[in-house]
C-alpha cells in the first residue's frame, strides 16, 4: 500500500467549510464545485465532500491510494474489517471504498 494521500471531510455546509479551510490551509481549492472542494497542501489533497455524511462518513477520513482496490477490499475483509462504502467510481478514472476496522475507525482506500 502507498501512503495515505487524501483526507476527506464530510461536510453539512460546503460554503462554512471552504470559508475555514481556505483559511486554515492558506490557499484557495483546486477544484470548487458543488459536489467537492479539493485543496493541494504539499501534495497532500484535503477535500469537502457535502455528500459524505450521506456516504456514511462520520468524520475526516483518510485514503490510501492502492493498486489494486478490489484485491485490497478483500484482504482487508478477510482480516476483520467490514465494508461501509462499497467500491464507488468517482469520476476522473477513481475509484474509491470506505471499510471499518473492529472500533469503527473508517479505512478509505482509492484506486485511479
């Protein structure tokens, strides 16, 4: 697996959030659209989804970009943890999965 590259809030109301994360992170999003605000920090993508509480986002959650989401998805089941967000294309060539660890800490693992 690669590192986490992606952090993701799920948010209620998209213009309050981008309000403090701008200012927060001190730059303005790289994309702004209704449906995601995505911020570049570092190479690190920080993103505003208004849909994720509807996704079954209960907090920030970060993504582990991997080569192979379907192999990683099933490894992860067989050792225990259970599927929240199953597989999702996103656009863009991505796919991504949210799954839950034994304390029901979010695990999202993206491909694309």
């Amino acid at each position: 697996m690669s590192a986490v590259n992606t952090l993701i809030y799920p948010v209620a109301d998209l213009a309050a959030a981008k309000q403090v994360f701008t200012t927060l992170l001190g730059t303005e999003p790289h994309t702004d659209e209704s449906y995601y605000v995505g911020y570049s920090v570092d190479g690190q993508e920080i993103a505003l989804d208004p849909n994720g509480h509807r996704k079954g986002l209960t907090g920030a959650t970060p993504y582990w970009s991997v080569d192979d989401l379907e192999a990683t998805v099933a490894a992860l089941t067989a050792a225990g943890a259970t599927v929240s967000q199953q597989p999702t294309a996103v656009g863009g060539g991505r796919t991504v999965a949210v799954l839950l660890d034994a304390d029901g800490n979010m695990i999202g693992v993206m491909q694309g």
